[in-house]
C-alpha cells in the first residue's frame, strides 16, 4: 500500500462506523469514500445498515454534511446514524457555553417587562403580575412568581421551573402551558415549590426536593460526598 | 436650584391630581415656594382643583412655543404670598404639541425660581407620561387598593426605574377604606407596600371632603380639621425630610365609655 487510507470501515457490535481521515482535502476524501463503498458492495442483502460517520478534526458545514449522507445512502443499504467530529465553529461553541450558563439577575420583573436568558436563569427578586421570565434552561426564583415564566422556551422538555412563591399566572415549559385556577385558592401555602413535564405530558408542581431524583442533571457539582 | 417631583399612576382616576394640587399647597403651607405644573395637555384639570381656572391667560404650550414668557403664563395663587404658582396646560392642543426635551427645559428653568416644581403627569405611559418625566429628579406613584391601579402602578414603577435622571419612585396609595381593608376585601397597605417593593411616602384615608374641596376649588390640605390633609401635610413633611409616622388607619372609638377602658387599660 502506497499510503495509509483515507477511509477505514470498522464493524462494532452496534454497527459501523466510518472512520474519515481529517489531514486530506474534502473532494479527495469523498472521491475515496465513493471508491471503497462501491467495491465493497454486497448488492444481496437488502437489510438497512446504519453507520456511524466519525470525522475526527475536520469541520464540515451543514452542506458538506449533507454530501457526505446522500453518498453514503446512494450506495446500497448505508443509513448514516450521525456524523461527529472532533471540531465545532467558535459560534457554535458560544452559544453552547450560553445554553449551559446560569445567568444571575438581582431585580423585579415587573408587569409589561421581559427577562430572557439563552440558559438557565437565577431570579434574585419577584416576577410581578403582567411581567414575564424565559429561559432556554431552567427558572429559579428566589423570590415571588406572579407573572408568567417559561423555562425550557426553545424546546428543552427537561427545563424546570423553582420558585420560593410559586403563584404564576401561567407556566410554560417548552410547548406546555399551565395557567392559575380561576378560583384564588387564598389559604394554599404555596412555598419552594418546583414546575416540572411529568410522563403525561402535563406541567405538574411539587415540593422541590423532588427534583433531586427527578432532574438530576441539575446538579453540576463534581465529586464531594 | 429646586427639584421636581413627578406626580403619576398609570392608570386614570386614582387621584393624581388632587395629590398634586394637595402636595403643592402642603409644600408652600411650610413657606417653600412651589410651582405646580399640569402637564394633561388638552385634559386639564389641576387648574379647577384649585380654583384658579378663570385666571388663565397663556399657558404650558404658549410657554414652549414662545409665544409669551414662562413667568407671564404663571398664574398666582392669592391665598399663598408669592409662594404657591401654577403652570397651566393648554386646552386647545393635544399631548404631541411637547416634546420631552422642551419639558426638560422648562422645568430646568422652573427650578431656578422655585423650591419645589410639582408636574402632574396625565394617565398612559404614552408621550404626555413621557413629557412629564423628562424633567423630573423625583417621582411619587399614586395608587388606589385596587387590583387594577396596582398592576399599573407596578408596570409605570418599572418604567421610572428606567430613567436615569430621576430617583427610586415612593408609593403613595390613596383612597383607603379602612373597614374594606380590615374585612380583607380590599389589598392592605403592607400587602402593596410589598407587591410593589418601593418605599411608602403616605397612605390617605377615603375622605367625601376631598370631592367637596376640589369642587370648590379649595385643596383639602387648607383644611386642617380632615384626615386627608393631615395625611397630604404628612406627605409634605416627609418631602421636606422629617420622618413622620404613618397616620393609624381605624377610626378612633369616641364614645365615653371606652374611653374609660381604655383608660383601665380593658379591652
């Protein structure tokens, strides 16, 4: 062999994977992948195969992406799984670090204001009647809920809602909304209480400290006992 | 160099302009000369709370248009010595016939003269809350114990807390009925006190006297003898820095023979 290969097949028990060597060009990578798919074609079977494409340090767009999964596909029974690689944009990887902040603010929200947040959001203050919070994340408020908070607003099922009053008007969570009773319940105590999508689909509140089992992603502390 | 409180509420009716008009007279009764000014073009009203509307000659937009000078449109109020004035709003126009930094000016200039300018803002967060912002130091937020003057109470506190030249706003919650507040049908004073989380300037009793002296164009606060210019020359006194305590709500119990009890300390 003249030189090490491009495009190395390798079986797992989960299926294949497509190994993509990052140090040649793109066109001389796929000109390989088209080669080595054809010659190894097994026209028999018509059991779909579904192959896992790993990249390694090479940035691909959306488009080339796309390139790589129609050659794939037009060679017999390959479905590509995922492509994954080594290497995201600096945008990209901004707006992950956002998606996975907590962003503090110590204030009212009240009626007619809006608060939004691309990650988590740690109210320090009350969500007044008319005001609204949103969060990509999840909501904590360490004060009052009156108004409206949505947690999860961009389609996270996951995102909580905590709050030390909980007595919005209404709660949302991804595509879920919840709103108050018509009937004021004056007498219900309702202190450190969480919002969370039950199995049903359904926004249910509890007493927080069951969120400890139910989201326990929301623990970011490593290690300790 | 005086300053200039904004008077406002949001929401119409809940008495912005009697607390005006009420506020200016307490002022000047502590010998602080003070210019009131009604910033509800084309609605004017804080002329005929007190009793000075037939004196109008020019008016606020006369002022900003330059057709006459400030002190020509200043209408004197006689039962005061040369300390109680009030700048007019024009009838004939309407809100867009100022704009904010005219205002400024204005009331900058204003301030040169005068211990307190007082401007009475017209209801809406729209241009005319906006005009009688621009040249505020100071705002007081007038609410009533209703649901509905309080969400707007809260919605206009957030826009104060927006302007940069003016300080954090006081509550002033006006019209209390104590025995509604007592029975728990109406919000009480700590429930909105912390709904609102800004500090209180004065809390003023329902009181029928205040429709009888606006209608007559005599401010209550002239009237020592009600409960609503007592709570009104409170509110002054705080104004002017004295810390005075919050008036009691109930009504006293007059007759003889409680008094007696009381007096054996029996409840």
């Amino acid at each position: 062999m003249k030189k090490n290969q491009n495009v190395t097949i390798k079986g797992t028990k989960d299926g294949l994977t497509l190994h993509l060597d990052d140090s040649c060009s793109y066109s001389e990578l796929k000109k390989e992948l088209d080669i080595k798919l054809s010659e190894s074609s097994r026209a028999g079977e018509d059991r779909l195969i579904s192959v896992r494409v790993q990249v390694g340090n090479r940035y691909l767009t959306s488009v080339q992406q796309e390139e790589l999964k129609e050659l794939i596909r037009q060679k017999k029974n390959l479905i590509v799984e995922s492509i994954s690689s080594n290497v995201i944009t600096k945008e990209e990887a901004a707006k992950q670090r956002e998606e996975n902040e907590i962003t503090s603010a110590a204030k009212m929200i009240r009626s007619g204001q809006v608060l939004e947040v691309p990650g988590d959001l740690l109210l320090i203050g009350d969500v007044n009647p008319g005001g609204t919070v949103l969060a990509g994340g999840n909501i904590f408020i360490m004060g009052a809920l009156k108004g409206i908070a949505h947690a999860g607003c961009r389609g996270n099922k996951k995102a909580v809602v905590v709050a030390s009053l909980m007595k919005p008007s209404q709660l949302r969570i991804s595509d879920c909304i919840n709103r108050a009773p018509d009937k004021d319940q004056h007498d219900e105590k309702r202190e450190m209480e969480c919002a969370y999508i039950d199995e049903n689909e359904q926004i249910t509140v509890d007493r927080l400290q069951v969120l400890m089992h139910l989201r326990p992603n929301i623990t970011r502390l490593q290690g300790g006992s | 160099m005086g300053e200039a409180i904004v008077i406002t509420s949001g929401k119409g009716g809940v008495g912005k302009t009697t607390t005006s008009a009420n506020v200016g007279t307490a002022l000047a009764l502590h010998g602080k000369r003070v210019c009131l000014v009604d910033t509800d073009i084309g609605l004017r009203n804080l002329d005929v709370v007190m009793g000075l509307e037939n004196r109008i000659i020019y008016d606020l937009v006369d002022v900003v248009e330059g057709r006459c000078k400030i002190h020509q449109a200043l209408v004197k109020d006689k039962r005061f010595d040369d300390l109680l004035y009030l700048l007019p709003a024009a009838q004939t126009s309407d809100k867009s016939a100022v704009k904010p930094d005219q205002m400024k000016k204005l009331v900058d200039e204003l301030k040169q003269d005068y211990d307190y300018i007082v401007i009475d803002c017209p209801a809406g967060i729209e241009q005319g809350y906006k005009n009688a912002v621009a040249g505020a130091d100071q705002a007081l937020v007038v609410t009533t114990p209703e649901v509905s003057a309080v969400r707007d109470a809260d919605r206009i506190i957030g826009l104060l807390e927006k302007e940069e030249n003016v300080e954090a706003p006081k509550l002033i919650i006006n019209r209390i009925r104590s025995h509604m507040m007592k029975n728990g049908d109406m919000l009480d004073v700590d429930e909105i006190t912390a709904h609102l989380s800004i500090d209180l300037i004065g809390i003023v009793a329902d009181d029928d006297e205040v429709i009888k002296a606006s209608n007559h164009g005599e401010p209550i606060a002239l009237n020592p003898n009600s409960k609503a210019s007592v709570a009104y020359r409170n509110i002054a006194r705080r104004i002017l820095g004295e810390s005075v305590p919050l008036q009691p709500l109930e009504e006293e119990n007059k007759s003889v023979f409680s008094k007696i009890k009381k007096f054996f300390g029996v409840k």
